[in-house]
C-alpha cells in the first residue's frame, strides 16, 4: 500500500483543482491514457457493465465502450457535457453501448455496475463510500483517481499497474478488514489487530481450539473503516483466529493466522 508521500494523493486542494462539494469540472478529466491504464488495472471486461460518477464531457465513457467492449453509462449534472459526451459517442459509434444519466451521485444505484470510476476529491469520495460498500456486488471494482478512498484498502496488484490512483473492491469480505500486528497488553495479555477496512457491528472472533469464543476479546464490537480492533487473546492456547462480523452487506467472516499464545503471566519468556 501507498504511503503518507504517494504522489497519487497530490497537495493541491479541491478549490484549486476546480472541484466544489465533490462536483467534478469536465474540462480537468483524466488523459485518455489515463482511463486506459484505470480500466486496465481494473481488468474492465467487455461484458461489464462500466459506470462514472461525474462523466463529464464523455471521455472515460467513450474509451471504456470502444476500447474495452464495455456497457458505459454516465452520471453527470451539467446538461451541455452530456450533450456533448452524447456527440463523441455517435462519433465513435458507441452510442448503442452508452447511457446517459443526469442525478444526483449521492443517490444513484450502483448495484448493476462492475467498474465503478470516480474522480471527485477526497471528501466526496468519503461520502460515496459507504452508499457502495453497501449496494456493490462483491466483485465489483471502483477506480479512485487522483485520491485514496478513506478507510478501504487498494488492490495490491493494481497498484503495480497503475500509478493514478487506486483500485478497490469495497464489498468484497475479503478486502473489508485485514490482520496487523501482533503486542501485548501491560499485564502481558497477548493481542493482535484487527484493521477495519469497512463499517462493521457485531464483531464476534474467536480462537479454534478454545472452548469458549469469549475468549478472545475485542476492545470494542462496532468499528469504523479505517480504525483497527484490538483483540486480546486467551493467555495460552493456538488455533486459527477467526473474526466474524456484520457488514453493510451482510455477514463477513475474516480468517486470521493460526496462533499460538502464551502469556507473560504465565511464565513467557
């Protein structure tokens, strides 16, 4: 994963960019090689359905159903870049594999989509978040160009591939919560993290091999994407670790390494 200093994050504020409360300005669109390599890092296939949220003047709309076969529809606000995204299909004669929305991002329906673009600064990606953690497929992919979406965790072989952003699968149980590290409490109670990646209730781990689950206690049951969980573990005992958990889908369930504990206080070096 990127760090801190990422170039992808950049340092100019959205008011600089031109973007206003997350409205994308159709002439600052990504480069079509831009798109190009987005969608490559995203495996778009040409039976999926792709959708950009601020399409703007058609650019990722039109690539996407030319160059990869795809089903593209845009959301935009702006009636002339519609317009005009409509033109530049008809001149690429895609337009029986475009639609056109005009609606507002906060309430659109993602659910059909299996690439999702959005190149709208970091606080209106923070707002989108949790409406598609919630309403996406588990194998859909969202494309975040320019800025991390807060909290979710990028796909590790897309960052090979594409160094404009970052790609995810915000409702994949798989990607919706990860393992850290492993210390010990001050009484010398052995724990481990629990990364959240994703919202999460109910949060229900156990250790294989211990009688009772409530041997392994998280320090809270209801955690935030992009917070981390400390479970306190059973003084002595191994086993894999299992989380199970509620997400915005559904349920959830994260297997974590198999462990063996022992404790300070009981007689660990």
């Amino acid at each position: 994963m990127a760090d801190a200093r990422d170039p992808r994050d950049g340092s100019t504020t959205a008011d600089e960019r031109g973007e206003l409360f997350g409205v994308h300005i159709p002439e600052l669109q990504l480069p079509g090689r831009e798109y190009r390599a987005a969608l490559e890092a995203a495996r778009l296939g040409d039976d999926e359905v792709y959708l950009e949220l601020g399409s703007g003047h058609g650019r990722g709309i039109v690539i996407a159903a030319r160059d990869f076969g795809a089903e593209s529809i845009g959301v935009e606000y702006l009636e002339d870049a519609i317009a005009r995204t409509q033109r530049s299909a008809e001149r690429a004669g895609v337009a029986d594999r475009v639609r056109l929305m005009r609606e507002d991002l906060r309430r659109i329906d993602p659910s059909g989509a299996d690439v999702i673009h959005m190149h709208l600064g970091p606080a209106f990606h923070d707002v989108l978040a949790a409406r598609l953690e919630r309403l996406l497929a588990p194998h859909a992919r969202v494309v975040a160009a320019g800025w991390r979406v807060p909290g979710w965790q990028p796909l590790p072989d897309a960052l090979d591939r594409w160094d404009g952003g970052y790609v995810y699968r915000p409702a994949d149980p798989r990607m919706q919560a990860s393992w850290g590290a492993r210390g010990q409490l001050a009484d010398g109670t052995p724990t481990i993290e629990f990364r959240v990646n994703a919202d999460l209730a109910e949060l229900q781990p156990r250790l294989d091999g211990i009688p009772a689950a409530g041997r392994v206690e998280p320090d809270r049951t209801d955690a935030a994407r992009g917070t981390a969980v400390l479970l306190a573990l059973p003084p002595a005992g191994s086993g894999e670790l299992t989380v199970w958990a509620r997400c915005r889908a559904g349920r959830i369930t994260q297997r974590g390494p198999s462990v063996a504990t022992v404790s300070r206080r009981n007689g660990a070096p």
